[in-house]
C-alpha cells in the first residue's frame, strides 16, 4: 500500500499538468458565472507579471545582507496572469522563470485566459507594448488593447521626439483613455492578495515543482473567492468590498 505523501505527490503530478491545471481554472470559472459573479464576457481585464521568492527570506533582507553567499538567485519563479478587474478572479495564468521580457509569456497568456473567460478590454503596462501584441488582441481576437506607447532608440539629434510605428500605438498615443487605464492596478491587487495569504515564498525547491505550487495557489485564489466565509479573509486589507457593484 502506498503511503499517504506517495498518493498526494501522485495526485498532484498528474492533476497539476498544464492541461488539467487549465480545466480546473475553466471550472473555477464556470462556478463564478453560476454564481453571478461573472458574466459571460467580462468587461475589463487586465495582464502583468510578478516574481515568487524561493526561500522565506524578504528580497530587501538578501540585498542588504553583506553574506549574500546561499541566498542570492539569479533566477526566480514568475507568474503571468489576466485578471478580471471587477472580481479579481484569476482568468488564466503561466509560470514561468526570470527574469525575462514580460513579451515572453503574453501570448501564451492571453490565448488561455480569452479561451476560458472572453473579455472586451485589456489594460497592460508598458512591458507589453508593441505593434504585434496589440494587433494579435485587435486584430485576432477582437479585445480592445490599452498600453502605453513608449519611445524608443536614440534620441534624435534635434531634440524632437521619434516618429511612432504601428497604426495601434499611434492610436494609442493620441488617444489614450487614463480612466480605463487606471484600472490596470487591479491586477497588482490579485498579486498582493496571492502574496499576503498564501504567501510570497514556495515551498518547493525544483523548477517543476514550482509550476505546479504556483498553479495550485491560482487555483486556491479563485476557490477562495467563490466561497463566501472566505471573502472577508481575501478582502481584510480593504474597506470596502468590491462584490458591492453585483
């Protein structure tokens, strides 16, 4: 007879693959639109990127220590995700390993967070601007993309600014709607929550392992909204709860 750790290590191999971590999400999902917390296509959604620690150490601890020898990484477990900003529900999510460009894991990304939960806008920051980002949500899949344009390269000689490429960023540039945009911080927000209650640092200690840890803890966010008693320990830190607007 197996024991008790072989079973639950089996279970978690098996059940945390990409492929069933992306159905339990849908399913998480599909009890939220049951439930009226979401509707069948969200309004606004927003993507970014965070770093996972790999020991219970703060990062300010290992910058400041003058023995940095064991504690200094070079690499980290990194979460990509979309939110939706009314409910803060997870809408897809891939770990990953920095640090890299936030480009790295956006299509990926956005692909499995619009085929579980399709949404109309989506707010970014700088990190995903470009030409071929915005045309593959506009163009592809009929989200309305909101980033900030940026300038890039050298600066021209004459002091003016450089000619924009790309037909979306030059939109973007001479009409940017702040209001909507302001909203991108909810997905700090979800991050924050993920940190403050599951904890800032994994467990697990090998790159695989730390996948599936970081998928189950999407995972545990999104069940934590959807059961009420839970909703108060989520939203301690806030004043008012955001389920007020349903």
């Amino acid at each position: 007879m197996a024991s008790p750790f072989t079973t639950l290590c089996a279970a978690a191999n098996r059940l945390l693959r990409k492929a069933p971590a992306t159905a339990l999400l849908g399913a998480t999902l599909r009890l939220a639109r049951r439930a009226k917390l979401l509707k069948k296509r969200s309004a606004l959604a927003a993507i970014d990127s965070t770093g996972l620690e790999t020991r219970h150490v703060s990062a300010y601890y290992v910058r400041r220590c003058r023995h940095r020898k064991g504690h200094r990484r070079r690499r980290y477990p990194k979460l990509s995700a979309v939110c939706d900003t009314a409910t803060h529900l997870v809408l897809g999510a891939v770990a990953d390993r920095g640090p890299k460009p936030d480009m790295v894991e956006a299509e990926a990304t956005l692909v499995e967070a619009f085929g579980l939960q399709p949404f109309a806008t989506l707010v970014a920051d700088a990190g995903y601007e470009s030409e071929p980002f915005h045309r593959l949500c506009r163009d592809e899949r009929g989200i309305r993309s909101i980033i900030p344009t940026t300038e890039r390269g050298r600066a021209r000689a004459d002091g003016e600014p450089r000619a924009l490429s790309g037909h979306y960023r030059r939109q973007m540039h001479r009409r940017f709607p702040k209001k909507t945009y302001g909203q991108r911080w909810q997905i700090e927000t979800v991050f924050s929550m993920l940190k403050r209650n599951l904890g800032s640092a994994l467990r697990a200690r090998h790159h695989h392992s730390q996948v599936r840890e970081i998928r189950v803890r999407v995972l545990t966010h999104n069940v934590m909204i959807l059961i009420p008693p839970h909703r108060d320990v989520l939203y301690r830190a806030v004043p008012v709860p955001i389920f007020h607007s349903f």
